[in-house]
C-alpha cells in the first residue's frame, strides 16, 4: 500500500509539474493566453504583432502584444514580471539583453509557464528559441553583399544594439570572420559600435566616423534604427550614393532611405513569421507535445526548420532593395 501511495504521489507530482494554467475566454471557455514581449515598439514590431494576432487566430489561443517604449531592458523584465503576475501561459520575448531576462525566465518556470525566444540563441532558461534565419550564414551574407557594392575594399564600420544582443553580436562575429577570410583589402575600423537601436545615436556615430576616417566605404548595420541613421548623416553631408550603408530595418521604415540611395540594400527576415513560429511552438508545450517538437516537425504556412537543441532555426532571409521594398508590408 505504501508503495502504490508513492506512486500515486509521483504521478500527481508529475502532473502539477506539466500542467499549464488555463485561463477562461469571455465565453467562459478555457483558453491560452500568451503575451509577445519584444525589444521596443516600432515598426519592425508591428508586424512581429500582426503574426501574434494571426497565430491566435489560426491556433485558437488569446495572445498580444506587450512592448517597451525603448529597448530597455529594465522595462522588459517588469513587462515580464507583470506577466508571470498574470498567470499568462507563455511569454514569447526577444530578449534586449539575455543575461537580465534569465532569472526572470526561471520564475517564469517556476510558475508553470512557457518561455520562447527570439533573436537569442541558446537563452538560458527558456524553453525554445525561434529564428527565422541562421545565424552565421547570414552574417555571412550581410557582409558578402557589402563586399559586392564596395568591390571588396575599403575601411568600413560595423554597428550593432547593443554588445549583450546575442543575435546582433553572433552576426557582427560572423561579418568580420567572413571579410578577414575572403576580402584581405576590407579593414574595419573598430570592432564594433552599441548604436543600431538609436536611430540619432546612429546618426551621430556616422557623423563621427565619417569625420575621423575620410576614406570610410560604408556601415554595416545589425538593428533596426542603425541604418537609418546612418542613411541620415550622408543626406545631412551630401554623401547620398557615395557611401554603401546595409540594414537590418523593416522595409516600410527604410523606404525613403531606399529611394534616394542613402540605403543601399536591407537584409532581414519576416518578424511576423518568427512570431507566428513562436506561437505555435508554445501551443504545443502547453499542450503537452513538447516530445513533438523535432525535427520533420512542420510549422503551418512556414516550413520545417532544423532543430538543433533548444534552437528552432529556419533559413529564410529576405533581401530587400529600391526596387522590391514595396511587396513587404512591415
């Protein structure tokens, strides 16, 4: 008897420790709801929102959207926290830096909810991070196409978020690898600059380099915000065409950038499908099919990423120039 009790209590034990809370819709149902936490509010996050709004409805669950007004970390782990007060099922962030959403992250476990990043691989403390693209190939290819405007020569600037982004910095490592192995007559002037989230921070950092290194061919920039501002300090020195600057800036932000040649070419990816993606892996945690998720596991409308550990990776760069940039709705 004293046995069948023991495992009777491991059982519940087990149980408790797998169910997710649910919480009931406004027709009484019970329902899951989640909350897509990213770096700030622009206009890249709008549509990483539209894809939130289309996986709720297409999965049946209530999720929305929560943003800092800037990429302050701080401000996101209160969001956070509120969130875990809430009793949501799952929170999807994009974390502005990793290291200060971890304890957050193990409370948010500790509550039975799930966590999915994005833009952060192999975040401690989450349960899966989602990527739209791999990383290193598209650091890669970011610096590949520089290479191509600039005829593989030159001094040139490299800007990023911050230096705790993983993403940004995993690109920025992956970029510079590549111009050392394969361009010789490529030099950077500095390992890197913390300013792609400011778009005026951006500005006057190109002011600056512009000033110091004359002969400078170009930024490239991993952020939303960096290439713009470096596009703006060439209209403000008349540099327009003369300077190649690549972005990671949603395409609607970037278009006037884009038509007058102050932005050569954004590199990107859809940050709505990597919300959508991030939905439906949630789902499928709450739901107790985290054995599911492997690879052949086809996400609907987006494909079969590699699964490699905690990582969901797809390889769907977007590239986006003065001719196309009107086909992308963000």
């Amino acid at each position: 008897m004293k046995k069948l009790n023991a495992i009777a209590l491991c059982l519940l034990l087990g149980a408790a420790i797998n169910t997710y809370p649910m919480i009931a819709n406004a027709a009484g149902e019970q329902q899951l709801t989640m909350v897509g936490i990213p770096k700030l509010r622009s206009a890249w996050f709008n549509d990483y929102e539209k894809g939130l709004k289309k996986a709720g409805k297409d999965f049946g669950v209530n999720v929305y959207q929560q943003a800092p007004a800037s990429p302050d970390e701080a401000q996101q782990v209160r969001i956070i926290e509120d969130s875990i007060s809430q009793g949501v099922n799952a929170v999807l962030v994009v974390p502005n830096n990793a290291s200060s959403c971890e304890p957050v992250f193990a409370r948010a476990h500790d509550k039975g909810i799930v966590v999915i990043t994005h833009e952060s691989v192999n975040q401690p403390n989450a349960d899966f991070d989602v990527e739209m693209i791999e990383n290193e190939k598209f650091g890669k290819y970011m610096l590949d196409q520089f290479a191509q405007h600039v005829n593989g020569s030159g001094e040139y600037a490299i800007y990023v978020g911050s230096l705790t982004v993983p993403a940004h910095n995993i690109w920025a490592d992956a970029a510079i690898k590549e111009a050392k192995a394969k361009y010789p007559n490529l030099k950077l002037v500095a390992e890197r600059f913390p300013v792609s989230e400011d778009r005026n921070a951006s500005r006057q950092k190109t002011l600056e380099l512009l000033s110091t290194y004359p002969d400078l061919k170009g930024v490239i920039s991993f952020g939303s915000q960096g290439g713009p501002g470096a596009a703006q300090a060439l209209r403000e020195k008349g540099l327009v065409g003369k300077l190649t600057v690549m972005g990671t800036t949603s395409p609607k932000e970037g278009a006037s950038f884009l038509k007058d040649g102050s932005l050569t070419e954004l590199i990107l990816w859809s940050p709505g499908d990597a919300a959508y993606s991030m939905t439906y892996i949630a789902k499928m945690i709450a739901e107790g099919k985290r054995d599911q998720i492997k690879n052949g596991l086809e996400i609907p409308g987006i494909g079969k990423p590699d699964i490699n550990g905690k990582n969901i990776i797809f390889d769907k760069p977007l590239t986006v120039t003065k001719d196309n940039y009107s086909k992308y709705d963000f």
